[in-house]
C-alpha cells in the first residue's frame, strides 16, 4: 500500500473536512493518508517516509492577492 502525505491547512475553506474527503476518495486506490496541519514538521526526512504528497492548503486569500489576483 503506498502512503500519501496530505498538507493540509489554511484560510476560509474548510481543509479538515475536505482533506478528510481526499483521504477517504484515495483509499480504495490502495493509498493510505496521514494528513498533517503542522507545516513545521515537514522536512526532507520526514516527506522520505510517503510514496505521496498531496497538497490541500493555501495561505492567503484572493483578497490579500491584490492586484496580482485574477
């Protein structure tokens, strides 16, 4: 079974649940996710131990973008 790595976090949305969701969409694939809210435990060694990385975050929102927005 391969093993995913899901970061998940940020502003506005609801990444618990929706990484949740990516979580359980994936199992029947044979990939099992950790999901981690705690970006400071990301390290090379720590992302050696996932086959998978699967990003659901975002750390500004398309106000504080600005003029470099859509």
């Amino acid at each position: 079974m391969k093993r995913n790595l899901i970061l998940s976090g940020g502003v506005v949305h609801d990444y618990p649940r929706t990484s949740a969701m990516l979580a359980e969409i994936l199992a029947p694939a044979g990939i099992r996710s950790e999901i981690c809210e705690d970006f400071q435990r990301v390290d090379e060694g720590f992302l050696q131990d996932f086959d998978l990385v699967t990003l659901n975050c975002a750390r500004w929102t398309l106000r504080e973008l600005g003029e470099h927005g859509p």
